[in-house]
C-alpha cells in the first residue's frame, strides 16, 4: 500500500513537471537548412529531453546487442568457478570423511573447470597420498613449492609422505625448507627440534626454544618447561668435563622449574664434588619439600662424604617427618634404619605402608627386617614371595622403557622430556642399565635407587 501511494505521488509529479514545462511562456526559433520553426519554449524542452532519453535508450540496446558475446563468457566462466568450488568444498568433505577416491575424482573436475586453482591441486595431492600414489602425490607438491601461497602446505604434504615412506632425512629436508619460509611454522619446527634432541645438539635446540613465540599463559609454561629441560640436558652432558659450566646449566633448568629433580640431583652432585654440603643440602631440602622424591632424600642422607650410617641416618630424620608423611619418606627412612640395623625403627617406618597392598620395594625391605632382627627365614621368604606379585614402585619411565636415572629424550621416539616418575603400566619393562651416566660422588648403589652405601 505505501508502494502504490509512492508510485501515485512520483505519476502526479511527472506529470505535473511535463505541463509545467509545456506551459513555459516564450518561443524558440530554429533554423535548418533553410526550414524554420518557431515552436513553443516549453515544448522545444520536452522534445530536447525526450531526445537525450531516446538516445541513451538506444545506445544501451546497442552495448547489449554487441556485449552479448563478453557476457555469455562472463556467466559461463561464473558457472564453471561455481561447479569448481562446489567440487572443491564437497572433495574436501569426502576425504575428511576417508573417501579418498571419491575426493580425487572431485579434486579433477575442479581442476577440469578452474585450471589455475591451487586448492584444486593440493586437493588431489592430498588425495593421491591418501590412496599411496606416492609418485604422483610428489609431482603434484613439487609443482605446488614453486607457488608462494602454496609453498608451506606442499612442504607439509612432502613432509608427510616421506615420514610415510620411512626416508627421514628427506623429511627432515623438508621441514628445514619450510622453517626458511616461516620460521614459526609449528610442525616443520617440532621437526627441526625433535632431530637436534634426538642428535645431542643441545645449544642449537636451547637457542630455538628460546624463539618461540609464547603469548598464552600454557605457552610461556610449556615453553620454561622445555628450556628446563634442554638446560639439564647440557648440565647433564657437562657434569664430568665441565662442572662449572654444568652447575650453570642445572641452576637455570631450577630457575625456570624450580621443583625439577634431575636438575636439582645435578646442582647438588656438583655441590658436593666441590665440598659445598651446606649449598647441596639447602637445596636438595627446598626440592624435597615440594616433589617427596625418594633420590632426592638419598642424596641429601650422602650430602656429606665419607660419613657413617649412624650420621647418614641423623641427616635423613632430619628430612623426613616421623611418622612419615607419605611412602617415599617412609622408603627412605626404612632404608637408613636398616643399614644401621636399627630393625625396630624401621619396621615402625613402614608401619602404615606394610599392611594394605605393600608395593615390591616394601615386601623386600620387609623381608630384610624379619631376617635381621629375628632371624625368621619363613617370614622374610614369606616377604620375598609377595614382592613377586606386589605392585612396582615408580621409577623413571618413557614409552614403556624404565631407567635407573632420568634422561632428556626417549630412546624409543626420542621425543624431549619423555621420562616421567612414575609406576610402569606394562607388566614387564626394559631397564636401561647400559646407559651412560656422569659419576656422582654420593650416588645411591644401582642395586636399589633407594639403598644408602655402608659405613
């Protein structure tokens, strides 16, 4: 209804403008070969006007008629780039959906209608590695590299073909290319990170992490964590050819985590190396405090070399809360007292953790504690018996593969920061006893992490 009214008002308008004009008082002489006409002022503008209308009337039919040709074109490369997308949006979907062949025969017909599309491309690329044509797979990302905008995915696409086919350093080739173009690419630098751990070369893998980019609050953790790590790694390296440059390493591993252990146990070994106990103890104390590691308590009952079982067993009652606040402590304090023969203490110990589903180490401690103090072979073989089917003790542990000592990568995947103090979940792990560790002054005995050395 408000249309019609407006389309009533703009009528009366026009035609309240033609009469206006018609009725303009005046006359306008033309002349032409040799005609004159004098008609009225108000109709000579009308005519005027009526011409400019008819003019631009024709001249648009005209640039229709002659511009058909450009817009057919036009509207049949518009349909083509609409079938294209359409193919290229449902190939996408299809091998999202593990429908490879059906999202490279879509990929081609893409390709068919927009020759020059690279997502086209990339699509069958993708497809083809899908479905194992590697080769042309390959031919298809080696031509997408020379391409800016799609440089980065084809090196990815390279980058997992070759891991797909076991040629490493191809993939690491790759990775290293695509760090070149954008040196904040995340998969191609976890690439180039992981083969520098893997390869020992722990200042370049120190500078990259410290690179990274790191704006949320899960990032600068993840980020402090890994330098930590890579930090203790070089102390680690260091400890027995360079004890100061180690020291360094170690202590800004705790600046950065401070309760982390493998860090802590290299600082204070080298304390201790340097006759620095006091240094030593106040650490290993401020770590045990926040982690109850059992390593770390052996260490600080050793902090003083040369010392008795008796001194030994003083310093870790001075760690440990009595009665113990957790089994860690109790272990360690159980271990003192039996290297002491002190049997009643040490059952006492491990009063509240011998009772209920006593792990291996406690059944074996326990069965040292009958044998010392009553001499009852029964029992103690009784003990020995449960430690078969008791539950483990943590101990350090990565990809199924269990160490007397930490480590910075694993030697199953040799990913960074793998080992983890925990209960093995296998039934039966490998124990790393051949790998290499520096020498500690007062390093518990490998037959038991958490056994004290005699007097």
């Amino acid at each position: 209804m408000i249309r019609l009214s407006y389309w009533i008002i703009l009528s009366l308008l026009v035609t309240a403008g033609v009469a206006w004009l018609i009725s303009l008082p005046g006359t306008l002489t033309l002349e032409l070969l040799g005609l004159r006409m004098q008609p009225r002022l108000g109709v000579a503008v009308f005519f005027v006007v009526a011409a400019i209308a008819l003019i631009v009337f024709v001249w648009g039919l005209l640039r229709r008629v002659l511009g058909a040709p450009y817009y057919l074109a036009r509207r049949s490369r518009e349909r083509r780039k609409d079938l294209a997308f359409a193919a290229l949006s449902d190939g996408f979907i299809a091998l999202q959906a593990g429908d490879a062949a059906k999202a490279r025969l879509l990929a081609r017909e893409a390709r068919a209608n927009l020759p020059q599309n690279a997502a086209a491309q990339l699509l069958e690329a993708r497809a083809d590695l899908a479905l194992g044509d590697m080769h042309s797979a390959r031919e298809h990302y080696r031509s997408l590299i020379t391409n800016k905008k799609t440089a980065l995915a084809a090196l990815s696409g390279l980058y997992d073909q070759a891991r797909a086919q076991g040629r490493g350093d191809a993939a690491l080739t790759f990775a290293q290319k695509a760090t070149e173009i954008s040196p904040y690419t995340s998969w191609a630098n976890a690439a180039v990170f992981d083969d520098l751990t893997r390869r020992g070369l722990w200042d370049q893998a120190e500078a990259m992490v410290a690179a990274e980019p790191a704006v949320s609050r899960d990032d600068r953790m993840r980020k402090r964590r890994r330098q930590a790590v890579v930090a203790t790694a070089r102390a680690q390296l260091a400890e027995t050819t360079d004890a100061l440059a180690a020291l360094d390493h170690a202590l800004g591993a705790l600046k950065l985590v401070p309760d982390f252990v493998p860090a802590a146990l290299i600082a204070a070994r080298i304390y201790i190396n340097r006759g620095d106990s006091r240094k030593a103890m106040s650490l290993l104390r401020r770590v045990w405090r926040a982690t109850s590691h059992p390593d770390i308590a052996t260490l600080f009952a050793n902090a003083v070399p040369g010392t008795s079982a008796v001194e030994r067993l003083k310093r870790v009652r001075e760690l440990v809360d009595t009665p113990p606040q957790n089994k860690p402590a109790a272990m360690v304090l159980a271990r003192a007292c039996i290297d002491t023969y002190d049997w009643a203490g040490a059952r006492d110990a491990l009063a509240n953790y011998a009772v209920a589903n006593p792990s291996q180490s406690v059944c074996l401690m326990m069965a040292e504690i009958e044998e010392g103090q009553s001499g009852d072979q029964g029992k103690a073989r009784e003990w020995v018996n449960r430690a078969v089917r008791a539950p483990r003790d943590p101990v350090w542990t990565a990809d199924g593969i269990t160490a007397e000592d930490w480590e910075p990568v694993s030697p199953v995947t040799g990913k960074l920061d793998a080992f983890e103090w925990r209960v093995p979940t296998s039934a039966v792990a490998t124990r790393l006893s051949d790998t290499p560790t520096p020498a500690a002054p007062a390093k518990p005995a490998p037959a038991n992490p958490l056994a004290l050395p005699d007097s």
